[in-house]
C-alpha cells in the first residue's frame, strides 16, 4: 500500500545485477550497453576471477591523436579564445598571463610571465591538456616555462628580435619616401 516503499524497491531490482535471472531482462539490458558503447559511452567491464570474486577493470580511454606542426600552429593562434573557453575561473584568470611558445621539440610550452605562475600551471597540466584535447581532438605534450627563461633561449639561438623602426622618427625613411612621392601624405 506504501508507493514509496514500491519504488524503492523497483529502483533496488533495477540496480541489481543477480535481480534478473531471465533471458528478456538480460537481451534488455545487454541491448542497453550496446546502445552505450554505440553512443561513445565508456563502460567498465566485470570479468569473474578464480576465486568467485569479481573483479573490476578500469575503462581504457580513448587517446587523441598527437599533434602535427601545423596543429601547434594553430593552437598558438587560437590559444587567446581557447584560453577562456576553460570553466574554472581560477586557471581561466591564471592563464591571461600566459602565452604558447615552441622550441625544436614536440611539446607546447606555456610561457609564463613568471616563475610563480609557471610553477601554478604546471599544478593544471593535466586538466590544460584535457581541455586542449576536447576542444582541438588532439594532444599536445604541455611543459611550463618562464617568459624570462623561454626569451634566452629564443636569443641564443635565433639571435635578438630587432624592434620595428617607426616610420615616424626614422628621419632617413621619411627622406627617402618624399624623394619618391613628394605630394604623398606618409601618415601611417
């Protein structure tokens, strides 16, 4: 007469595994996990172990293939959108200071602007990596370093980046342009 004892006891014989002993209820629910598996959902697999036990395996996931240069090159592109994609709002906030950069390895690097901040993303690689495979389908082996450090490397060996010349306060510049289009107004 209870309706809240009959559910409850319904939900149980539902959860059961030994509940249902007969050939439609197991088509049912073997049809149920071949519906799962169709769909992508993982299932954890029960095999019996000598003793009577049962014995649980964990559910192999599913690896992303690895990045390819032009995906690298990609992700540094679309790092400043993929970057506040990410649900938590302390790495989102923490990854505003970083940057993606390379050297002539296979990993990404994020490039912190200091030692601190690189040694708390190295904290979130796990879950950078996690969300940079969600979103690109591919994996990128992550490594942390800092801006300061990653800036030597750079200059040791490509040499140092020479700043652009503003075309304003190069006087040589100016001189030449208006000796080859002297009524051209060289605003840039």
């Amino acid at each position: 007469s209870n309706e809240r004892i009959l559910l409850e006891v319904e939900i149980l014989r539902l959860c059961s595994t030994w509940a249902d002993t007969d050939l439609t209820a197991l088509a049912a629910r073997l049809a149920g996990l071949e519906r799962k598996v169709a769909e992508g959902v993982t299932v954890t697999v029960t095999e019996q172990v000598s003793d009577g036990a049962v014995k649980k395996e964990k559910p192999k996931a599913k690896r992303k293939p690895p990045a390819l240069p032009e995906d690298k090159e990609n992700l540094q592109k679309e790092w400043p959108l993929l970057r506040n994609e990410i649900g938590d709002p302390i790495l989102k906030s923490k990854l505003s200071c970083v940057e993606i950069g390379f050297k002539e390895d296979d990993n990404v690097y994020l490039v912190c602007e200091y030692g601190a901040l690189a040694d708390m993303v190295q904290k979130y690689l796990p879950q950078i990596t996690e969300e940079l495979e969600k979103a690109t389908g591919k994996t990128f082996q992550l490594q942390t370093l800092e801006k300061a450090a990653y800036d030597q490397w750079r200059e040791a060996n490509y040499g140092a980046e020479e700043e652009a010349a503003s075309d304003e306060n190069d006087p040589e510049w100016a001189s030449i342009m208006s000796g080859y289009f002297p009524e051209a107004d060289l605003e840039p």
